[in-house]
C-alpha cells in the first residue's frame, strides 16, 4: 500500500495549525489521529478534547502539540 498522500493528511491535520504545529506535526498527528480512530472510533481527537485528555503532561513542561501527541500515542496504547 503507498503513503498515504500528504497533502491529504495536511488538510485532515489542518485544525492542529492554530496551536504553532509546524509541518512535520501537522503529518504525525493527522497520521495518529487516523490510527486512533482505526482502533477506537470513539477516541478524542480534537484539539480542545486532547489537551484536556492530557493536561497532567503539561506539568513536566510540554508545550500544546506535544500534549496532543502524547494524548493521542496514551489513547492508541490503551486501545491497542
């Protein structure tokens, strides 16, 4: 199967934009969104609903799209 194409996952990704997420996050996080959801459809995938799902990890100083990564790898590990 090829990659998916990247100027789809920039698109899906596009709400990550508003909180800084450069290019690069903008791919990894719209790629983990759709292996989230592949697992669990029900999982929290917007902006506002994973910082909230993470906010005890902006205690050890991670900044917005670092708190959305790590609330989107907990959820995929916990469905997985």
């Amino acid at each position: 199967m090829p990659a998916t194409p990247a100027d789809i996952l920039l698109a899906e990704g596009n709400c990550f934009r508003c909180y800084s997420a450069n290019t690069a996050m903008i791919l990894k996080l719209a790629l983990m969104t759709r292996t989230l959801l592949a697992l669990n459809p029900a999982g929290i995938v917007t902006p506002d609903g994973l910082l909230a799902f993470g906010s005890c990890y902006r205690c050890y100083g991670l900044n917005e799209t670092e708190i959305m990564e790590a609330s989107l790898l907990d959820q995929i590990a916990q469905a997985a």
